[in-house]
C-alpha cells in the first residue's frame, strides 16, 4: 500500500513500516466503523438484507479509480509505474472458489477477520488462527502445486487493455455501474431487509440535493471527464513544447563538452548516467569508462528517474541527438547528449594533438590534456600534424582499464524495491 | 602520525559495540514495574489507613508480585554479570559517584520494604496460606494495630519506588560513551513509564482476580479469568477507573518527557544528533515508533480515554499494550544507545 511513494525512494524501508503501521490502523478502523468486524453484517449481504458491504466496496473502487485518474492525467501519478498484479486464469479462478468457501464457512474474508479478531470476537480469532495454519499448509503442498499456479499466465492485463477500450471510457463504465449498484442495494433493503430508506438516500422521493445526491453527480461527472480525456498512461506516444526544445538546442543547453565530461568522469562524479546508444558490439571494443549500453531501438521510458541528469553519446552526434529528443519528449529534464560523440572524444581527449608550431601557452594546456589521455589510456601526439591539417592516420584505440570496483556498470535503474499491492 | 586502536573500540574492528543484551533491557523493564508497584501500592496503604472502604483494592496483590518480578529481574542482571562469584564486592563499599553502587544498594533496601508491605497483604491476597501461616498473620495483625508502622512501609515503599525507578534510567544516562543515552531525562522517563505499567498491570491484576469471583484461591481466579478476560470488571469498581485515569496521566507526562528527550538530543551537538536519529529514522526508527511510540503509547491513551468516556468497553488490551511498550522502549534504548558512538564525528 505504501507502493507509489515507497517505489520512488522517498524513504526507506523503516519509514515504509512506520507508514504501513498508520495505513493499517486507518484501514482496519474504517473497516470497523463500517461494521465489517461482525460476520452477521458481512452474511446479511448475500441475503440482500443489508447491502453494506458492497456499498463500502464500491465507493472505496470508484473513489480509487477516479482518484488515480485524475491524478495521472494530473501528471502527479505514473500509472506505469504502478504494481499489476499479473493474472494466471485457473489458478486464480481455483484459488477464488477456495477463499470463497472460506467466506462462506467462517463469515469473513481475511481483511475483516483481522478486524473482528481485534475487536475481540472468538469467531475472528478463530478465523485469524485457521488462516495461519492454511497458510502453513500451503507453503507445505506449495511445490506439489507450483506447476498449476504457475500454468495459463496472461502478464499484467487490465480490463481496457483485455477488451481494447479506451481506460477512461472503462472508468465512466464503472462509476455508471457503482451508481446503478447503489440505487439497486438501496431498493433491495427496500424489498428484502425491509429496512425504511434513509432521507437522503438515492431513492428516496425526496426532490432536494442531499450529500449523497451530489456526491454520486459529482464522480458520475468525473466518469464523464475520465471518458473524453483519454488515457491516463504514460505510454509511447509523447507530447513535447517544441518552443522549449527549440531554445534548448538554439543555446547549446542541450550537450556538454567532452572537456566537461572527462573533467566529471575525472572527479569521479557519479551524479550523472552515462549512455552509450551504439550497438552491443561497438560498445565492447571501445567505450567511455562508466559508460552504459542502451542501444537506441532498446530505449524504454523507464531507463532511470525523470530527474536524473543523463548524458548520450554516440559516434558522432546524429544518434545521440535522436534518444535526446525522445527522452525529453517522454519529460526527462536533465538529458543532454555528447557535443561530437566519440569522435570528439577520441579527437580531443584520448589522442589530443599538440601542433609543431604551437605557443607556450597552448602548451602548456596540451600537458593538462596529455595527463587526461593518460588518465583513460591513450597517448597525446606531440608535433606529427599541424592544428589545422587533416588527421593523419589513426593510433589503434587500447580499451581502457577495468574501472577499480566491481567492474561492473551503474545500474541503470536504482536498486528494485519490493513490489506490493 | 595516526595512532590506531587495535582492540574492539576501533570502528573498523567492532563498528557498534554491543556489550549488553536481553538481560540489562528485561532488568531494567521489571526494575522500572517494580518501582511503579511499588509507589502505586505504597499510596494505597497510606490512603487504606483512613480510607478503610479500599482496603480490598486491586493494590494487595502488587507487593508480593513485586517481589517475585524484582526476583526475576535480579537473576537476569546476575546473568550479566561478568564475574559472578563476585558479586558479593559490590556490597563491601560505597562509591557516591557511581551509579551501580547506588543501584545495588537501593536493591538491598527495596526488598525489606517490599517484604513488610507483602506481609502487611499477604491475609487480603492469600487468605488460605495466611491462614496456614499463623506467625505471619499474627506479625501482620501487630503492625496493623499500629499504623505509625504501616504509615512508614508505605513512605518507605514509595521513596524507594520513586529512588529505583530514576536509578534505572540514571544508570544509562551516566555512560558518556554513548551519545543517544547522554541525556539526565532518562531517568523521569523510566520513571513515568514504570509508573504507567505499574497502573497497568494492577489494571491487569484486576481483571485477573476479580474480586466478584467468590473464591479465595488465586489458581482458581486466574483459570475463571482466562475464561472470561475479555470481560469487562465488576460494575461499580471504581478502582480500575481511577486506575485508567492515573494510567493515563502516567502515559502523558511520558510521552512529553519522550518528547523533551529527543528535542534536547536534536538542539545538542551533531553526534547526538546522529545518535538520536538512529531511533528517529534510523535503523531502529520502526521498532521505535510503531512499538514504543504507536502501540505502547499512543494507542492506549487513546483506548482508555474512549473507555474513560464509556465510549467503548473496558479491556485488558489497553494495559498489555502499556505493558508490550514499556519493554518495547528498554529494548529499543538500550539497542539504539549502544549503536550510538562518538565515531561517527569523525566519518
């Protein structure tokens, strides 16, 4: 429950139990104000006497959906980025007879069982106890069984992406639906719990606005939005402000200098993700150290944090410019590309050149530039060409050192937190 | 030149040096319920001397309790010690400027205290063995014909009660070495938290021995009462309402000592500041604030106001969360106090 904020790393796993300590208190006292801690409440549902249940269900699904929607289209919640769980159809399908039968033997389902067995009822710690040992049971027979839980998996399906219809039009579907329940759950305790409506039920003749009339308008109204914003994901396709890209490249804010980035890989920063979108193989005959290989077809919308500073860099520029572009179209603030690539690279920082006819200041900067090339493994070239004349022929490129750590390369992503629903 | 330790103070040898384990945090849980009964228990003597209607309280049972929780407690601080032959060294000296000395003396006081006041009891709280023990009510008979007497095993008991409930917070407090414990609000903290789980358990005590239960036998009151511990006590006890009450105020003035206790930490140098955030958000900051902040505070003093106000039933859930935290905070202290180092100055 404490996924989105959890997942971004705005703290760490104390702080995560802290906040799932205050979530839990919050939702088991909702669930016992809702009367959900007695099995007579929960029971009375299935002989629509008192409808309850599903009432605070609904309620609790479209304030959810609706809430996240608008949230994600808000640009505050990144609807990809939220945990699925993946579907396995017949062992879901089993494993939902299974706790159906449990609801029905011992009046609860595990949520309001933890709640009854904390108000103190015997029936609910009874239940609490017979989940514990089912539980140990399962772990038991689990590798008897794994074959069939893992058997007819679908991956993370949702209803819209299943029946291929807009998400927000399955939002207006559901808020529709939920209206329709609670009118239905309304006329049902009518009929059968022959319960008297309320004043400001949905079904009462009354003519006036009551609280609830205007609550079910109003997320009926935000199911309405919902159906003609469209969707809600951040998916492939982007929107960009050309006039901001535009400036961007028109002032050069959009790259850094091989100067600068050797001068940073010097330093050893590691505030930066630097990203090689050359193919596999160029990358292993010759990189920039700390560099990591994502080639430009492989670029996914998750390749870090959409504020991380990230640096591209290619042969020459044409490459690195593309992935530039798609990701400041996808809202990464801080990507820039390598001014000249790896040309520039091997031109200015592996194998400078010093021409015969130099002054003793640019001599004196070619020494700063010749520790640098020896610093990444190549070799200043002191008076073969002059500055201004066409290269002579190539040094062969050495691979550079192993780094001094593991060897291997900053994950691209930080490390992967516990998923949870 | 850099000199290097190379015994187990070096942080690169031992980076937290952990001398203490489960026996010093248990000790100094039932030392601080001990010196809670012991005040709570000792008032009531006083109070039963000219208020003869509650004369049979929850409270006759706290002193002989007492006495047994001290026991235990005892034995797990003599587990800890290192060279256990020797023990009898500390009673050959008295040092004024150190704490253990004080400690151990105090012990030695409490239990003639603590047998006076169980004596005094024991016909309330065991009629039968009272009975089968003639010198002993004969002895308890004499000192109440002369309640000067019972006036002094109650100052006594609540003098020494209040002296060993600051003693186990001070014991901590006087360790310079770790920066989390360098704070003289420990020792009101113990304080307060022992007198709540005092109320508590004497809350406790009553729902396990019900006064309604009509039999003398405590064997016989504790099965009756684990049949029926959910219930509420006898209507028209005010005993365990007056019990809530104090239990509550007990739990506040901990909480704002708690408060104090880490705001004086905050406002002092950078170590204590590294120190108290290993229980703030830290290693330990779970353990802190769900169990000794959330479950062994918070969430009583809101279930006894609700039951105070008759809003909700009264239970015994209340008091063994008061319980739970209060060993919840000697542990988390005590773990969280030795991870503390002055080292940390220098990373």
């Amino acid at each position: 429950m404490t996924a989105p904020l959890f997942k971004y790393g705005l703290f760490g796993d104390e702080i995560s139990l802290i906040v799932a300590f205050g979530i839990g208190i919050a939702f088991g006292f909702v669930l016992e104000r809702a009367g959900f801690g007695n099995a007579r409440v929960l029971a009375a549902q299935f002989y629509f006497r008192d409808l309850r249940v599903l009432k605070v269900m609904f309620t609790a699904i479209v304030t959810a959906m609706t809430g996240v929607y608008v949230l994600s289209r808000m640009g505050v919640v990144d609807l990809s980025l939220v945990y699925l769980t993946p579907t396995f159809l017949w062992p879901q399908i089993v494993g939902g007879l299974i706790l159906g039968v449990g609801f029905v033997i011992g009046g609860y389902c595990p949520g309001t069982s933890c709640v009854s067995a904390a108000t103190g009822r015997i029936d609910g710690i009874v239940y609490v106890l017979g989940m514990i040992f089912g539980l140990i049971g399962f772990a038991e027979i689990y590798p008897m069984v794994e074959n069939f839980a893992h058997s007819s998996a679908l991956g993370q399906i949702t209803l819209s992406s299943l029946f291929k219809i807009p998400y927000g039009v399955l939002v207006f579907a559901v808020v529709v639906m939920a209206v329709v329940a609670f009118v239905g759950a309304e006329w049902a305790e009518t009929k059968f719990g022959g319960k008297k409506p309320d004043a400001d039920s949905l079904l009462a003749p009354a003519k006036t606005l009551a609280p609830s009339r205007l609550l079910a308008g109003g997320i009926v109204g935000l199911g309405v939005i919902a159906a003609v914003s469209g969707d809600p994901y951040r998916g492939p396709f982007a929107r960009v402000d050309t006039r901001e890209l535009a400036l961007n490249a028109g002032t050069k804010a959009d790259h850094i200098s091989v100067d600068q980035l050797a001068d940073w890989l010097v330093q050893g920063r590691n505030d930066f993700l630097l990203v090689d979108v050359r193919e596999p193989a160029e990358f292993a005959a010759y990189h920039i150290p700390e560099a990591i290989n994502v080639p430009l077809a492989a670029l996914s919308p998750d390749i870090a944090d959409r504020t991380e500073r990230i640096v591209f860099y290619s042969d020459g520029s044409i490459h690195s410019a593309q992935a530039w572009l798609l990701l400041k179209s996808l809202g990464y603030s801080n990507a820039y590309m390598l001014f000249g690539g790896l040309e520039e690279w091997k031109d200015s920082i592996l194998f400078p050149r010093l021409a015969a006819d130099a002054t003793p200041e640019q001599k004196a900067a070619f020494d700063k530039r010749a520790a640098t090339a020896a610093h990444f493994g190549g070799a200043a070239q002191t008076g073969v060409a002059p500055a201004t004349g066409t290269p002579t022929e190539t040094p062969k490129l050495a691979p550079p050192p192993p780094p001094a750590g593991d060897g291997a390369a900053p994950a691209a992503v930080k490390k992967k937190k516990k998923e949870g629903c | 030149m850099i000199e290097t330790t190379i015994h187990r103070q070096n942080p690169m040898i031992d980076p937290a040096f952990h001398a203490w384990g489960w026996e010093i945090p248990v000790y100094l849980f039932l030392g601080g319920l001990v010196a809670g009964l012991m005040i709570l228990s000792g008032y009531h003597i006083i109070r039963a001397l000219w208020d003869k209607d509650r004369a049979h309280g929850h409270y006759v049972t706290a002193p002989i309790l007492s006495l047994a929780l001290l026991t235990v407690g005892m034995g797990a601080l003599f587990l800890d010690l290192e060279h256990k032959l020797y023990v009898w060294r500390l009673y050959l000296t008295f040092e004024v400027t150190s704490p253990m000395s004080w400690g151990s003396w105090i012990l030695l006081l409490v239990y003639p205290a603590l047998a006076a006041s169980a004596l005094l009891t024991l016909p309330q709280t065991f009629p039968k063995l009272a009975r089968r023990l003639p010198f002993c009510s004969r002895c308890a008979g004499a000192l109440h014909d002369c309640p000067r007497v019972v006036q002094a095993i109650g100052f006594a008991n609540m003098l020494l009660g209040v002296m060993l409930g600051i003693y186990t917070g001070i014991l901590l407090s006087t360790l310079s070495a770790r920066p989390l414990w360098n704070s003289a609000l420990l020792g009101p903290l113990f304080l307060f938290s022992g007198l709540s789980t005092g109320a508590a358990t004497i809350h406790l005590l009553a729902h396990v021995r019900r006064p309604d239960s009509g039999s003398d036998d405590f064997s016989d009151a504790v099965l009756s009462a684990l049949v029926n511990w959910l219930r509420p006590p006898a209507p028209g006890h005010v005993g365990t309402q007056k019990l809530e009450h104090a239990d509550n105020s007990f739990l506040t003035v901990e909480l704002l000592l708690l408060g104090l206790f880490i705001v004086g930490l905050l406002s002092s140098t950078e170590v204590h500041q590294r120190a108290v955030e290993l229980i703030l958000t830290g290693p330990y900051a779970a353990a802190f604030w769900v169990l000794v902040v959330g479950c062994g505070i918070v969430l009583p003093l809101t279930l006894q106001f609700l039951q105070a106000q008759h809003r909700i039933r009264s239970t015994v859930v209340p008091a063994l969360l008061v319980i739970g935290g209060s060993l919840a905070l000697r542990i988390v202290i005590v773990a969280a106090g030795q991870a503390s180092a002055w080292t940390v100055a220098s990373h």
